[in-house]
C-alpha cells in the first residue's frame, strides 16, 4: 500500500513532513499511528460491545421540521443539527432536547443564505457558520438564531471547518482550473485549502480529492480511499493518525484518480474504504464496502489498546439494530439520529423493548428524530 507524503503549514507554524511512523498498537495517544486491520470475516455479535444506550428526543420545532440529519454537533450546551436539503435549516436545542432556536434564513438578503453549501461551529463553540457557495459568503449566527456578521470568500469552497481560532480549512470542489478565484494561485491543482480568519490562503495540501471530517476538536483529512487518515495536529501539522490494513479482505487503496469505469470495476470486484469512519474518545468505528454479502464489514477499533473487532451487524435487542446508522461521536458516545416514524408502530418482542416504548410514549409520525446514545465496550 502506498502512502503518500504530505506537508501542511499552519501561519508561522511548524512545517511537518508525513510518512509511515511506527505500526505501535500498544498504547494510543494524539501522535501515534494506530493500524486498523481488517479480519476476514466478522465474528464479534453487535450486541456484545454495547454497554448501554441513552436517548434524547428532540422537541418540537414548530412548521419547520428536521426532515433530514445531514451534520450533528454537541456541545456541554447544546445540540446542533443542520438539515441541508429539506428543512433548509439549522436547529439548535438544548441537552434534555428542547428546541431553541431555528435558522431558517433562506433568501437573497443581506442576512439570508440561498443554499446550505456547509455548516460548521467556531471552536468556541458559540456560532454557527454557514457557508453560502452561491453568494460566496460565511454568514455568522449565535445560537440564539441571531445574524452577526459576514464574510466574502475569494474561490468556490464545497467544505470547511475552524482548525483553530486562527485558521479555516477549506476544501474545494474539485474545478479549481475553472474557478476565477485560484487563477492566479500557484498551487491550484490541490484541493484542501488554509485560511487566515480574513479568508486569505495561506497553505494548500492534497492534489487529490480529500475528504475532510470533524469530532468535537479532532479534525481529520484522508485523500479518497486512501489507507491513511491523518489528523491536523497544531503546531505539528498533519499527523498520520490511522492506517488501513485491507489485506485480509484483498482490499484496494489509494485509488480514485483513474477513469470513472475504472473506480466503477475496483468498486464492484473488490473491498475497498468508502472513507466512512466515526471517531470518539475510546473507540473509533471504521466501515468497509465488500464485493459480496454483506457488503458492508464493521470494525471497532479500541484507541487505547491498539485492538479491533469484527462486528457481525445482525442484533437481538430493541435499541441496538440501529447502531450500524451511527455517524457521530460525542465523548465517548457514538450517536444515531432515527427517524421517529421508524419507532411508532414497532412493536417486536424482543430484550430491551422496555426503554423502546419508553421512547414510543407520545411519538407520533410527525415528530423531529429520535438521538440515540451508544456506549461502548470491549467484548467478553
């Protein structure tokens, strides 16, 4: 497997060249590459590494319902949910769930975006950023839904999120050499960006097409199916923070760059990583797309131990058939938004439909999507 080498530099930070590091699975922490083999098959039952599961139900929003969970973020305060292609909206609760606040400001005015190109948070966790390609503006909002101040934005930014206080990365489509805003910039074939809080570039990294990811305060770039998913890692740049280890399942790396019907082939005669991973503060979830029945091979990997579990995705308990949708991360929580109608009317018997009816009571159709909260454990 290929591992290619990559440099970031921050403004007036450290210049950090990437390669391999050492295959250290003993321990973990914040500089050590951690390899994620992939068994042959799935032998652990997903039932034996969830310790508990705790839920929210979100409250009501008024007209504008949640139709669609496209980002989700927690806070010690809040909860944040951005709905990019239905509500067209940001909605922001508290922790029991109820609702605060609904940024429904679509429009062509001075405080409105006409499209949710992206949303992220400030690190203070305080505002809500939306990123409005069409106008090429950051709109700003506190989490009382008020309007703060706006930014211009030089070039086309499909993705971004606040490295620091100082710094924005941004990703680009991927049609830099048609994008007025790069002409002139020497690197423009790269597709992840640098940014001054004033929107001037100041670095850029990854000729290939990245795929940048945030948990809480761990932000993670990967180019596509590449093996190595590198952390942004202050003052030491970018640091290889895991590596894939496909080749129990014959699986194919660092492609993407070849002919659509190319990656089409790889994609249907081979396991490959459809760069779908979930990172908390324990554990970190990594998700495989295989050639043949089941199609997808879950693995768990134990941050401080260095060990990983196949997970076999068929469960005998109420709450723990939705774990597989699980997407996001908070501590050491992973977490699932569902839908409510796939709760009303489920009446399976089966262990732990208990704390189902629990979240059955007065949930009808209608309502905005149940949080479900998985703790995790190693297996017995």
């Amino acid at each position: 497997m290929k591992l290619y080498s990559i440099t970031l530099i921050f403004a007036g930070l450290l210049l950090y060249s990437c390669g391999h590091g050492p295959n250290n699975n003993e321990s973990s922490d914040s500089n050590t590459l951690q390899v994620v083999v992939v068994p042959e098959q799935a032998d652990m039952p997903i039932d034996s590494i969830i310790g508990k599961v705790d839920y929210i139900k979100l409250g009501d929003t008024g007209d504008v319902l949640i139709g669609d969970v496209s980002k989700l973020w927690i806070t010690p305060q809040h909860i944040v949910i951005v709905d990019k292609f239905k509500a067209m909206s940001i909605f922001v609760f508290d922790r029991a769930g109820n609702a605060q606040a609904v940024i429904n400001r679509l429009g062509r005015g001075p405080q409105e975006y006409t499209s949710l190109t992206d949303v992220c948070l400030t690190p203070d966790q305080q505002r809500i950023v939306v990123l409005d390609n069409s106008k090429k503006k950051l709109l700003y909002y506190n989490m009382e839904g008020d309007f703060l101040y706006d930014k211009n934005t030089s070039f086309w930014i499909g993705d971004l999120a606040y490295a620091d206080e100082q710094h924005i990365i941004a990703k680009t489509y991927g049609a830099q050499n048609e994008d007025p805003g790069l002409t002139s910039y020497e690197n423009k074939d790269d597709n992840l960006y640098i940014l001054d809080t004033l929107m001037h570039i100041k670095q850029s990294m990854m000729p290939r097409t990245a795929i940048l990811k945030q948990f809480e305060d761990r932000l993670y770039v990967n180019a596509i199916h590449g093996d190595t998913i590198y952390r942004v890692a202050g003052s030491n740049g970018l640091v290889p923070q895991y590596r894939l280890d496909m080749s129990a399942i014959n699986g194919v790396t660092n492609f993407g760059e070849e002919s659509m019907e190319k990656v089409m082939e790889i994609r249907k005669n081979n396991a490959y990583f459809p760069n779908d991973y979930v990172d908390g503060k324990d554990f970190a979830l990594f998700r495989f797309s295989m050639p043949v029945a089941p199609y997808m091979q879950l693995i768990m990997h134990n941050k401080h131990t260095g060990q990983n579990y196949s997970i076999e995705g068929a469960s005998k308990k109420a709450l723990n058939i939705y774990f597989m949708e699980v997407s996001y991360a908070f501590d050491d929580q992973f977490v699932a938004a569902i839908p409510a109608f796939r709760f009303v009317g489920d009446n399976t018997p089966m262990p732990g439909s208990e704390q189902r009816a629990a979240i059955q009571k007065n949930l009808t159709d209608d309502d905005n999507p149940v949080l479900l909260f998985y703790t995790l454990k190693d297996p017995e």
